[in-house]
C-alpha cells in the first residue's frame, strides 16, 4: 500500500518555470520527467554544474526507495529490514549491512514524512532487527569508525544518543548488498 502512495505521488502532474539570465523555461509533466528535464537543460545551460555533479554524490529519496525497495519496508510498526526473497536470491545480509540497512529504512520513513526523525537509539535497532543487543552495539561502532553512519548526543529531555547513516554509509551498503545480490533469473 505505502509502495502505490509513493507511486502516485511520483505520478503527480508539477510545473516548473526555470529562469537562466534571459532564458527562461517551463516544464510540465510527472515530478520525474520534470525533474530530469530540469536537471537536463541546466546542465546545458551551467557547465559547471555538470561538473560537479560528476563528483557530487548526494542520494534523492527515489534513488533510495530504488536501490533499497528489495531489502526495505515501511510498516505500521515502523520501518523494517524485510527482504524480498521472491524477487532476488540473497546470500545471508551480515549484521552489519542489517543495522546499515535499519538505518536507510528509518531515513526513508523520515523522507516519507512518516517519522519527525531519521535517528535511531541501539535498542531501537536491536528491536526493530532482532539482533543481538552486543553485536548492534558492535556493529554501530564499527560503522562509526568507519565513517558510514555518525553518533550524535540529543538533548530532548533526556541526554540520549542516536544514529544516523552517512551518505558514504548509504554509498557503502549499496555497493556491498550489490555484491552479494543478483537478479533471479526466470526461464
């Protein structure tokens, strides 16, 4: 069900009118045509912002739901690492790549507006994947060290500490879960 409302709000008629010195522009279609027409014609229009998108690594929230849509669900209790075994076949995910991809999901339900916030605590990890409360602890320290997800201290009543995964976090695990996954091949 989520699935349909994010399609149908990619469905979505938008009007754009881009300005560029004495140029000016309007785009009218899905979000995702206009999108890439935008992007299209301002690349043409700014060099430079061709570039640097050739060096820019920064992931829009449907690049997101692509690349994780087989690992990842938004249910009613939250978002949740279910994967799609139907559609491909999976070596086993690491504990690692599982609290990665907790993480991208919780970020996904905060891109959704579902969630206020993309942080989440080690026992919201460890209950939301069942892993061992040691190894998600471990694991997120490793993570950490490694530059792919960042812990912050909140102060919202409560001193606490959330996670949150990195754009190279984000990087990382889909060239890892890349690795590990394959089209199932239908005869």
């Amino acid at each position: 069900m989520a699935e349909n409302n994010i399609k149908n709000n990619l469905d979505l008629n938008v009007s754009v009118s881009v300005i560029v010195g004495d140029i000016k522009v309007q785009f009218n279609g899905s979000a995702e045509s206009v999108l890439t027409s935008v992007i299209t014609f301002i690349t043409k229009q700014v060099p430079a912002i061709d570039l640097a998108k050739k060096i820019s690594l920064n992931y829009a929230l449907t690049d997101l739901i692509d690349t994780y849509s087989n690992f990842i669900k938004i249910t009613p209790e939250g978002p949740r690492v279910i994967p799609d075994t139907v559609e491909y076949s999976t070596k086993k995910i690491s504990d690692k790549e599982m609290v990665g991809l907790q993480l991208v999901a919780s970020k996904i339900a905060k891109e959704l507006g579902k969630f206020s916030d993309d942080g989440m605590q080690v026992s919201e990890i460890q209950s939301a994947t069942s892993l061992n409360p040691k190894s998600v602890s471990s694991r997120l320290s490793e993570l950490v060290k490694a530059g792919h997800v960042v812990r912050e201290n909140t102060r919202n009543g409560s001193e606490s500490v959330v996670y949150r995964i990195t754009t190279s976090g984000i990087h990382w695990l889909g060239s890892t879960i890349a690795k590990k996954t394959k089209p199932s091949l239908s005869p």
